[in-house]
C-alpha cells in the first residue's frame, strides 16, 4: 500500500513555490468566437480583453474565468505571429500552463539554473495600477510554463475579485451569455490536473524534467502501480508542485491491441508533445454534468454494460478499506453517464468531453473527489473501449 506524499514545506523563500495556477492560455484560430463557445458550453465567464481597441497590436486575448479557473484565449493576429504558427500546425490548443509565483524572474532563473531552457525572457508589462512580470520555460514539445508575479492592482487576489488582469486589458459589458452563467452556474472550481502526452520513451525524460527544472514531485497515489494494461495503451506517471497545487500526469503510449490514443494525439500533432487534457474539478459532479449537458457538452459515450458492472467493483472497494458506498443516485449516475472509481481512500466521479475542436486533440475532464486521490485507472478499460469506438468512427484505427 502507498500513501499519497506529504506536501514538502514551501518557503517564501523558494522561488519555485508556487502560489497557484495564474491561468492557463490557449492559442485558438480566433479568440473572439472561441470565448463564447466556452462561455456557452462550459459556463464560463467572458471577463476581459486585450485586442486592437484596447492597444494590443500584435494578438488578441479573450480573459475567461470560472471558479479559480482562469483560461486565456489568446489569437495571433499577423501569419508569423507564433499562435497562428502553432494554430497552422496543431489547431487549436493549450500553449501554457501559467504558475504565479513571488517574484518571476527569480523562479525563471532558478528554472535555468536546474538545467531548464528559455521559451522567453521576463518581461514587465507596467502602468500606474501595477505590473504584471512574466517568463517562460519550455516544457514538453509546444508546452510552455510561465512564471507570473504580479503587484498593486494586478496582484492574483485582485483578478479573483474581478480586477484588471493585465495592463491592456478592458473589462466586457454586460454579455447575456454571463446573465445565462449567473443564473445557471456549471460549479466548475479549479484545475485539478493537466495531462501530457509525450512521444513513446520519453516519460521518464519529462518525469526527470519536471523533478529537477520545477522541483516537482512523483505523487504517489493507488494506482500507480500497473497502470499500463492492454486496454489503456498509455504507460502514465503523476508529477505533482510540491504543495500539491497542481498535478501533472504524463502519458506516454504503450503497445495495446489497437493504436493507443496518445498514439493518435501525437500523430495529429506532429509527433510532438503536448497538453492532451485539463481536468477541471467540481464538487457536485451530477448538477455539474447536468448543465454542461443541458448546454451541449459533447462527452464520450459509454457502453451499457459499464453500469451493469461498475457497482459491484466500486462499492466492494469502498466497503473492504472501511468506506461508505457512492453516495450520489446510482440512477442518476448513470443517466448521466458519468464514470465511477475507487481506491483505498475513496472514490471519484468522472467524465471526459470529446475532443473539443476538429482534430482529435485537447478534451476536458470533469471530476469531483470522494476522497480518492487518483486518477481513475479503473475506468481505463470502459474509457478504452469508448475511445475505440470514436477512433473507429473517425477512421483513424
Ligand atoms: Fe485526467
């Protein structure tokens, strides 16, 4: 049996302690219409922009915020601007994965100082409220993880409460579609984990990268243990901040009986790495799911006998290390169609989305913890299968 890790005790005076996840940026084909598809389906809010009115002359950024979530949409607005580069080759994606930290610029050195590589130079942007420094690392193929400090005004604690993100930056009027998400909120919280998948030996590189250039840790949690099994096709290790701020698996691909589906991610990007899923958290996984399906939300479908079979294997789980059963409507669960797991510590309650653009890339995730600290290996084998199915449906098996 594994415990998951203790926290390692953070100071002030680490500058790789991180405060939280300023926000994650995507480079979209056009960041205006992106920002209500999100704020249609997913219920976010469209807070604020930067583009050609508010002086941003290069690119155009659409600031949308759920809970702690922060997703910044961001569009090149030139063919050599880097978005539309990226955009051009991979469609639209997650570029960043953006840490607010004490000072920027010391946690960027510190990064380089651990062996990491520039992906940009800090870089103040200033006016009379405050500044907001940012500095980049590269990570795994397209990723890139921003180090952001942030004073006055522009400091996290006032973005949270709805203040200015950066300087640029105008807030929306009033939009029917945030009236809509006021009024029938999606609870989505924070990110609870981002995925990457990386090209076929080289997990363990970026397990290496992430322990030694960011100082992460592996988490340890039940499931670790043989997580690659002929239905997953992924071999998948867990690199988590060391206040647990955020968790990053990684996945590389391992031989199954079909083409793995990070196989196929890889394919449709090049054979480079990147972000394969945001897993977004929400304390009410049934009311959570209901909207978001009520909005449209395209998630993956499950075969039925998946609910013939799942309480049986969750519950005896739950009730040997001493836990009470699911407690959610089973019915309702499986109206839903939301996915269970358990482990010794609790279960969780999941479901992912289809791919959430053309090209079989980028999907969401939507979990809520009962106490298990995992990640749901459990389901590998019904996710398989369903992935299978779209893979077949799409011709790419
Ligand atoms: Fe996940």
């Amino acid at each position: 049996m594994t415990t998951a890790t203790t926290p390692s005790a953070k100071t002030a005076a680490d500058p790789l302690a991180l405060n939280d996840v300023d926000h994650v940026r995507f480079f979209v084909g056009n960041a205006k219409q992106a920002a209500f598809f999100y704020a249609h389906t997913f219920g976010f809010n469209i807070s604020q922009y930067a583009d050609l009115t508010t002086g941003c002359r290069t690119d155009a950024s659409y600031l949308l915020t759920q809970g702690n979530i922060r997703l910044l949409l961001t569009t090149g607005l030139s063919a050599d601007h880097p978005a539309q580069q990226e955009v051009l080759r991979y469609g639209d994606g997650v570029k960043d994965v953006a840490f607010d930290v004490e000072d920027a610029e010391a946690a960027y050195e510190r990064a380089l100082a651990n062996g990491g590589t520039s992906a940009y130079e800090p870089v103040t942007l200033k006016d009379d409220r405050g500044t907001v420094t940012m500095a980049g690392i590269q990570g795994a193929g397209r990723v890139v993880h921003s180090f952001v400090s942030r004073t006055g005004e522009y400091a996290l604690s006032n973005v949270k409460k709805g203040g200015t993100f950066a300087p640029n930056f105008a807030h929306m009027g009033t939009l029917g579609v945030n009236e809509m998400n006021k009024a029938r909120p999606c609870g989505l919280m924070y990110v609870d984990h981002a995925v990457i998948n990386v090209e076929l030996g080289k997990m363990n590189h970026w397990v290496d990268w992430y322990e030694n250039v960011l100082e992460f840790t592996m988490f340890k949690h039940f499931d670790d243990k043989d997580i690659s099994t002929e239905y997953s096709a992924l071999m998948s290790k867990v690199m988590a901040s060391g206040n647990h701020l955020i968790k990053m698996p990684i996945n590389e691909p391992a031989e199954g009986k079909k083409k793995s589906q990070i196989q196929e991610y890889l394919e449709w990007h090049d054979m480079t790495p990147g972000i394969q899923h945001l897993a977004l958290r929400t304390d009410d996984a049934l009311a959570s799911v209901a909207e978001l399906r009520h909005r449209g939300v395209d998630f993956l479908s499950l075969p039925d006998t998946y609910y013939e079979l799942v309480w049986d294997r969750v519950n005896s789980k739950l009730i040997e290390h001493g836990h009470e059963p699911v407690k959610e409507d089973h019915q309702k669960i499986r109206d839903l169609g939301i996915l269970i797991d358990a482990d010794d510590e609790g279960y969780l309650l999941q479901l992912f989305t289809k791919p959430l653009q053309d090209r079989p890339t980028l999907f969401f995730e939507i979990i809520a913890r009962r106490g298990s600290q995992s990640f749901g290996k459990g389901n590998f084998k019904a996710l398989f299968e369903a992935l299978e199915l779209e893979q077949q449906r799409r011709g790419n098996l």
